[in-house]
C-alpha cells in the first residue's frame, strides 16, 4: 500500500504539468538531430524548447552553436535540465514557467512535442509574436488547418513570417 502511494505521488510528481499542458515523454536521439536539421538553424541563433523537459533538446542545439532556451513546468525536469545543461550555461537558459507565456521575441527556432488539442493553441501562440521569421518543427501532432512546408516521418515544419531567400532552402 505504502508502495501504491509513493508510486502515485512519484508519478504526480513528474507528470502535474499534464494539468498546463502534455504529460512527460521524451524525443529519441534520432528524432532530436532531425528536428533541429530540419529547423536548420545557424550558429548564433536562437531555439527554443517549449517543455524541455529533461533538457536533452537543448543540449543538442548547445553542441550545433545555437543559443537554446527551455521552457519547463515541472520543477523536478526542470532541475534535472538545469543540471544536464550545466556545462553549455553560456548557451543554455532553462526558465521554470508555462510556455503559454512565453516571450519569444528572440526565437529563430521553435521545437514542441505536445498533443492534438493543443497544435491550434500554439499556431495562435506563435503567430501573435511573430517579429522575425520563424521555423517551427512539431512532433507527431500537425497544426490544423495550416499546410507543413515539409513533412518527415512524424515531424511537421512551419515557417511564420517572411524568410531571406537563402534560408528557404530545407
Ligand atoms: C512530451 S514532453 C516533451 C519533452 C521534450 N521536449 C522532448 O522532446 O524530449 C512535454 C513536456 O512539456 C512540459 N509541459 C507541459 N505543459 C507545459 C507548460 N504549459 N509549460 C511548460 N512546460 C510544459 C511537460 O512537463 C513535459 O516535460
């Protein structure tokens, strides 16, 4: 019984953003590396995570030279990002908060791994602060009623605002 109740507040632990947003679940390595190719960021720019979860995102963009930020609910992922990252802190800012707030005046590129029911909620996000252009890449949900420039497996591209010719090119 004691078992059944640390289980459950353990869980609950890692999994209370569910009540902001997607539950915990993380991106393998392979789509990680193919997320940010297609993003196709240059070195000095700056990517962003909204729920970073355990910071593993970040960590490759830290080595590709972009500037990364998480944005990440649970403290506990949160911590864990901030501790794995530790080593890229020049490039790397995880911020504990809700990405339904984010700023994200300074974002060339966006990665979210989220759910159906919030794809609508984040195209509306994304489009009211649009200043630069902007690549979004989404796992495994598409944005309804907003046509993907390119389409990989399960990962969508978006493109807001109006890019340079020579970035047009992924
Ligand atoms: C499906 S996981 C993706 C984790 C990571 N991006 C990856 O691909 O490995 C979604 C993450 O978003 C976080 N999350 C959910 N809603 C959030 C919100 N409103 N603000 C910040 N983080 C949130 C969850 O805690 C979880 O870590």
């Amino acid at each position: 019984m004691n078992y059944l109740l640390i289980g459950l507040v353990g869980v609950l632990i890692i999994q209370f953003a569910v009540f902001f947003g997607p539950p915990y679940l993380p991106t393998f390595k392979a789509q990680r590396k193919l997320a940010l190719d297609m993003l196709d960021l240059k070195p000095g720019q700056t990517f962003y995570d909204l729920g970073c979860g355990d910071g593993s995102l970040l960590i490759e963009a830290s080595r590709r030279g972009l500037k990364a930020v998480g944005y990440e609910l649970n403290p506990v992922l949160a911590t864990v990002a901030w501790l794995r990252t530790m080593r890229h802190r020049e490039k790397v800012r995880i911020v504990v908060g809700n990405f339904w707030k984010a700023d994200l005046s300074d974002a060339n590129g966006i990665f979210v791994f989220l759910a159906g029911r919030y794809m609508s909620k984040i195209d509306r996000l994304v489009t009211s602060q649009v200043e630069n252009p902007i690549r979004l890449v989404s796992y495994g949900f598409s944005i309804p009623d907003r046509k993907a420039d390119v389409k990989k497996g399960a990962m969508f591209l978006y493109q807001y605002g109006q890019l340079a010719p020579d970035t047009q090119s992924v």
